[in-house]
C-alpha cells in the first residue's frame, strides 16, 4: 500500500502518486497492523511526504547575456555559479463521503530559490518543484481539493491500494470516474509509471510531463475544473476542462470556464508484451486563453516600432520585465487566442525491475507559453531501474534524455529581442534544448531516499550561443 | 526635450513671480509633508475571531470532548460569513475597513480513546471593505477573492485535545486543549498576524438527561500589539465562551438527534482586562442535525446565525455560519 507519491509541483507542476511497496513504512500501514484500521476498504487515509532538492551549476560559456537589458533585467540563464533548492512538505488527506465518492485535500508548503529567478530554460528546468511565484519564505497553499465519484458498471473487480488521494477499495474494471474541484491536469492526465513521480525519480522537468503541453494551471500548477474518466477493462478515456490563469504564468484564476480554458481528452490503452505490462496513451489539448500571438507581436512591432517595443508596455500590461526599445512584445496582442497539441506517451515494463518510457508531442507553437514552458515541441524518453540485480531492491536509478524544439515563429520573435515567460536571450541562434538526465536513488531507511543527479543541458533557452551547462543536484525524499 | 516658460507675464517679473509660486509650492509641500508624516498605515491583522471547534467537536466553537473508542476521525466544512467584523470609529465617523468576509474552513481530525488531533485549514473566498483614515492612522481595505487567490490558506491551526475526567457521555468531562497558530496570509488582507500564535484551553462539557452543554476559557497567547492602532489587537488575550441546549430525538428510534442553542464566546486582552475597546463578545444561535450512534460513521449538519454584543474586531454586526461534518468512533 502506501505510496511512492509525489505531486510535485513544478515551474507549475504537480506529479500524481504513484503506488509505494507493502513493506515501507507510513502511518497508515501502521495503524492497520495494529489493528486500528481497515486499509482494503477505507473511511479515510492520510499521507505524507518531505522533499529537499538542492542543484548547483558551475560558471558556462555564453556568447551574451540579455542583450539589449541593462544587466540583471531580461530571461537569460546567469552564466556565473548559481545554487538553487526547493523544500516541499505535504499532507494528503483523503475521506469517503457516501459509497463510491472521495473527497481529497492535500495542503503543502513550498520554500524555494530558482537558478536566474527561474528564468533562462526551456522545457528542461532542472527541478521539477520549482513553481512560479515561490520565494525562500516558506509558504501554506492549498494545492487539492476535489470530490470524486466512481460509478461501477461491470467486469471485474480491481482492487485500488491506498495511498495518497487514492482510498483502498475495490472497483469494477468498467467504470465512469467522475472528478470536480481543485487540482492539477497532470494529476489524472499524461500519467508514465517511470517517468512522472519526479520525487522518486528524475529531477529535471522534461520527465514530468510533456515539455511542450501548455495545460493550463495557475503559478503552483493546479488549477479548478472538473472531468470525466470512463474505464473499460483495458481502455480508459478521459475528458476534461479547466480554469486557466487571468494573466500568462500568473497565480489567479478566471473562472469564466465558457469563454477562456483549457480542454484535454486522452485515450489509453494497456497491454501486455510478453507478459510485460504496458500502455500507450495519446493525448490532445485546446487552450482558449487571452494571450500573445508571436506574428502578431512582430507584426505590431514592425508597424510601430517607437510605440510597440518592449520599453513601452508600460504598467498596466504584463510584459516579464523587458526594457529593450529595440523588440517586440507580446504585451500588445494580448487578446483570446487558442493553442493546440498532441501527443504520444509509452511504457514498457521490460523484466520485473527495469522499464522504458517515450513521450513526444507537437503544439502549434504560435503562441507564448501560458502555464507551463517555453517549449513548443518536445519528446523524452529513457529508462529506470530497480536495484534487485545488487541487491537493493528500493533503490531507483534512471537515465533519460528530454528534447525540446520552438516555433520558427517563436524564434523570429526571440531573435528580433522578445521575450516570453521564461525564456530569451536579446537574440538566438536557434537550436533544440536538450538535457539528460542521470540519477540514483538509494533508500537509506525505511521511507527516506537520498538521490544524486546530473545532468547536462545543451542550448539552453534554444540558443547556440549559450552552454553547455552542467548541474549538479542531491535530493531528500521522505513518506510517511 | 521640452522647456517650460511662463507666459502672460512681463520678463522683468517672472523670477518674482516663479520665486513666489516656487515659495507657495514650498510650504504646501512642507505642510501635506508634515501631515503625512502624522498618518501611519495601519498594517493589519488577524481580524477574525471564530474559531471553529475541532472537527467532531459538535458546536461551531465550542467542544463536546466526547472523543472515545479506536482510531477514528472526523472530516468538518464549516463556511460561514460576517458583516462589518471590523469597523473603525473615533466617535464621531465610522467606517468598516472590513465589511465583507466569506471564508470555508475544512478541518480533519484524528481520535483515539480520549485524545484528538486536529488541523484546520481556512480559505478566506471574500475580505473586502473600504479604506480611510481616523485621526492619525489610515487603514487599506482589503481585496480578496478566490479568482484573485485561488489558493490561499490563512493562518494554520493545529490542535491537540485530551479529556481528562469522564467518559465520552458524562455529565461533566473537563478536559485541556492547546492549539499553535501556523502564521500565513498576509497582514495587509486582515486575514493573519503574520507572527505564531497559540492557545491553550480547559474545556468542560455533559450531558444531563435532554440537556448538552460545554465551555472553555483559555489563554490566547498572540504577540501582536498594536495598541496605539485603534481597533488592532493588544497582545495576549482571554478566551471565554459556553453553550447549552436540549437535544430532541428526530427518529422513532432515536438514532438522529436536533441540538438547538445558542453559544456565547469572546476575547479580552488581558492588556485591558474586558475594557470597552478590547473586548469581542458574540452570541450565536445554532442548530444541528446528528447521528447519536456511538459507533461507526455519522453525519452532522449544523446552521447559525448571530452576531457581535460588544463591538470590537472579530464581532461583526451579524455573522450565519454553516457546517458539516462526517464523523468516525470505532468501538465503545
């Protein structure tokens, strides 16, 4: 039971729980082996989890740095050292309500302190955790709070383990899964059994989900809305809509969910190859959101470049702080728009211990990232391992590689000088961003895992110029 | 770059009449200065002072302290709103720099035998009011909303209880109760001190034949002093509060039970013990629906309404609140 968990948040981000062995140790097996509690058909469970993550990158070689911004002003990655850490600590609180319905909420507390104000990276954030607005003053949020109800239709019964915002119970393989409130897209969506619980895998945020799958989500990663999930002995589809952000990256939401959202839908197939279990799934996203089309944002520049340069947003605009008299912003062309993806994501488990995984998705890349990262199409892939070939079963290790790629409209834009959310050097030299990603993960005691991490990004902010850059990170991870 | 002249005057006299613009100008800066320099901004506080009970608990403030049998639980949504809990006044004008509070507090609670942990998580949906100044302190209304922020918590209460005489249906249960105050909000949305806070609490409750009753007085430890702010917390405080009511069976057998009766509560700041500027006091009168069974899962359904009977911060002019509550005994 228990759980391997971790909704994560990251530069908006959350990751789903993932079960956790029997034997580990939480409270809830706890109070169960004790005789105080029924965990195979649950009232209630409770859950928790510790995460400290610290990285640190050595000085790299860029060719500039904010060109056109005065220093300090502008979206590039900071050449010299940088340390950076994130601290997470939350409770995952679960109750059932009346037969078939779950009520979950899941308080947290996030301190943090990003490379560059978490600015200078596409898709490949090398912590996962990082949110948006965080700052090193721990904070309380709220990240979850939801109400699901499971009607049973048939087939055979499948038994649901506890764990974090899942009560042990027992349901049938067909089934409707209906699910309202506060939480994260990626909690029920895109979900990779070895590429997805970043607090007991990978760090870097290319592995969370797909780089390039915008999903709409305020400046923690959660958002409000509601879905559907229909499961059909091996096939599952799911349909949902959800609140996006009032402004680009920002933490509050509009809840006018006819006039501006995010809508997903997701089918899933589970398969077994030589006994081996594993899925695909494909995924694809519509966003209606007041924001930036990059044409357009040349366009207005082009047209008047003394009014409609990045100097001149004046206040009242969001504009990520550019100075530079000479670029485009996407301040002016900021009215309803849509952006649209796909994608596909694998795993395959390949013996007991070790599995694969693929991700790859393509958006239209016309407009500025609204929630998630700069990436406009990306792909990872990779592998993890369990470590019962010597003899440390709850150890992890991993290898992967996350690719990113922009827009040529994107890049027109980056190379006149503009911004978006996160990303742009004054101009580019346009490259795909990669990194890989290599980590171990020894459990050092019951529910503590202490994790090293490397990684090496090329073309950070898909430029040329600038990188390679080396980060270097250790984690502490706790359940209970 | 543009110059500026004064036109309409013969040169000769212009330095003149610039010096004296410029002499005017002076002494209306010097002036607004000097009185600006008197206004302080009044940086707000944890304006409310309805602290629900704990999840179980059965009243909206105050405690049953019948907790008993294995491990059980209790999950509470309380949602409740108040008007005007913070008005300012010299006497003469008067406005609510808080008018308008909507908040959801969701709580859980864990139980075993006579002993109970609890956290409570409250979500302000609405803290709004109108800004203004009285005398020498200005106040900043407050502007939250949960577009604005969706996630908020305030200040975070967690809380432990243990009964110490009597069994979970007695007439007289007395029991002790503390509670640590995580800080989180911000000052200015009058929905934290921004600084920890504690309370430690003697609670008592019974049941004698049809008749509930329960109480507390307690030590509100809160660090925050800013006396010379009129209508502002000053410093440590003396909780007090009691309620009493029948229980009616609803059910032939006797399984659903309707508790109806009011509860008082209040603070004083121990800095001027029940004086007229530093005291809350408010009464509410409730009813609630709820599952007698002393085993097993049961709901509770609770409605109030009421408000402030000495005006001071937290004692809105009225106040309904709403709550329900899923509880958990296991075994006797």
């Amino acid at each position: 039971m228990a759980f391997l968990l971790a909704p994560a948040s990251v530069r908006a981000e959350v990751s789903e729980p993932a079960p956790r062995p029997d034997e580990q140790f939480d409270f809830m097996n706890l109070i169960t082996h004790h005789g105080l509690h029924d965990i195979k058909d649950e009232t209630w469970n409770a859950y928790g989890q510790f995460t400290y993550i610290t990285s640190f990158h050595p000085q790299f070689s860029a060719a500039y740095t904010n060109l056109g911004n005065p220093p300090g002003v502008g979206n590039s990655l900071v050449p010299n050292s940088e340390q950076s850490w994130t601290g997470t600590f939350t409770l995952f609180l679960g109750a059932r309500l009346w037969p078939g319905a779950q009520a979950f909420y899941v308080p947290e507390i996030i301190a943090e302190h990003a490379f560059s104000n978490l600015h200078g990276l596409g898709g490949a954030i090398q912590n996962f955790e990082l949110q948006k607005q965080g700052s090193s003053e721990p904070l309380f949020y709220r990240s979850r709070a939801y109400i699901q109800q499971t009607i049973d239709f048939g087939g055979a019964r499948v038994v649901q383990d506890s764990n974090p915002m899942q009560l042990g119970t027992a349901v049938d393989a067909r089934r409707v899964v209906l699910r309202a409130g506060n939480f994260s897209v990626i909690d029920f969506f895109d979900k990779n059994t070895f590429s997805g619980d970043l607090r007991q895998q990978f760090f870097n945020m290319a592995f969370l989900t797909y780089a390039a799958y915008d999903f709409v989500a305020d400046a923690r990663g959660y958002s409000v809305g509601g879905m559907a999930e229909v499961y059909y002995d091996d096939w599952a589809f799911r349909i949902g809509r959800f609140a996006p952000p009032q402004v680009p990256n920002g933490l509050a939401l509009t809840l006018e969910l006819g006039k501006f959202y995010g809508d997903q839908i997701e089918i899933e197939h589970d398969h077994r190859i030589f006994g081996r279990a594993g899925a695909v799934r494909v995924l694809a996203f519509h966003n209606r959101e007041k924001m930036g089309r990059f044409r357009d944002a040349i366009a207005a520049f082009q047209a008047d470049p003394t009014m409609n340069n990045a100097a001149n947003c004046g206040s009242s605009r969001v504009n990520y702080g550019s100075q530079n008299a000479n670029a485009p912003d996407l301040c002016f062309v900021r009215w309803p728009n849509d952006k649209v993806g796909i994608g596909v994501n694998i795993e395959q488990r390949i013996t007991d211990d070790i599995g694969v995984f693929f991700r790859g998705m393509y958006a239209d890349g016309q407009t500025e990232v609204y929630a998630f990262t700069s990436t406009d199409r990306s792909i990872s892939l990779g592998a993890s391992a369990h470590g019962s070939a010597w003899r440390r079963p709850s150890d992890v290790a991993g290898i992967g590689a996350g690719l990113g790629w922009i827009s040529q409209a994107h890049a027109d834009y980056l190379r006149m000088g503009g911004i978006d959310g996160f990303i742009g050097d004054g101009t580019i030299r346009q490259a795909m961003e990669s990194v890989v990603d290599a980590f171990y993960s020894v459990n050092v005691a019951n529910a503590v895992w202490l994790s090293v991490d490397y990684q090496h990004i090329t073309n950070p902010a898909f430029n040329a110029d600038r990188g390679p850059v080396d980060v270097f990170g250790a984690r502490v991870h706790a359940e209970f | 770059m543009r110059s500026f002249s004064v036109e309409g005057f013969p040169a000769a006299s212009r330095p003149s009449r610039v010096a004296l613009a410029f002499t005017a100008a002076l002494a209306v800066t010097i002036a607004r200065s000097s009185s600006a320099g008197a206004q302080q901004q009044a940086q707000g506080f944890a304006v409310e002072r309805f602290y629900p009970s704990a999840p179980g608990g059965g009243w909206f403030v105050m405690d049953t302290l019948d907790m008993h049998g294995q491990v059980g639980g209790a999950v509470a949504l309380t949602l409740g709103y108040a008007y005007k809990p913070l008005v300012i006044t010299d006497g003469v004008q008067h406005f609510g720099v808080v008018t308008d509070e909507a908040f959801a507090d969701l709580a859980v609670a864990l139980t075993y035998e006579r002993f109970r942990v609890y956290a409570n998580f409250s979500h302000p949906m609405v803290i709004s009011g109108t800004g203004g100044s009285i005398g020498a302190y200005t106040y900043k209304a407050p502007s939250v909303d949960a577009g604005r922020n969706p996630d908020l918590i305030t200040d975070v209460r967690i809380g432990y209880d243990a009964r110490l005489i009597g069994v979970h249906d007695s007439p007289f249960r007395l029991g002790m109760g503390a509670q640590l105050l995580i800080p989180n909000g911000d000052r200015s949305d009058y929905d934290t001190d921004g600084a920890f806070r504690a309370m430690v609490r003697v609670l008592f409750a019974g049941d004698v034949g049809m008749f509930t009753y329960a109480g507390q007085l307690g030590w509100h430890i809160r660090s925050l002093d800013d006396s010379p702010t009129p209508g502002s917390p000053q410093g440590s405080e003396l909780l007090f509060g009691a309620a009493a009511g029948p229980r009616f069976p609803v059910t032939c057998s006797g399984s659903t039970a309707l508790v109806v009766g009011p509860e008082v509560y209040g603070e004083t700041a121990f800095q001027s013990f029940f004086g007229a500027t530093t005291t809350g006091l408010e009464a509410l009168l409730s009813g609630r629906l709820e599952g007698t069974a002393s085993n097993g899962s049961q709901l509770r359904i609770k409605l109030g309404g009421g408000g402030g009977i000495s005006a001071h911060f937290g004692a809105p002019e009225w106040r309904f609140v709403a709550g329900i509550e899923v509880f958990d005994h296991q075994g006797p």
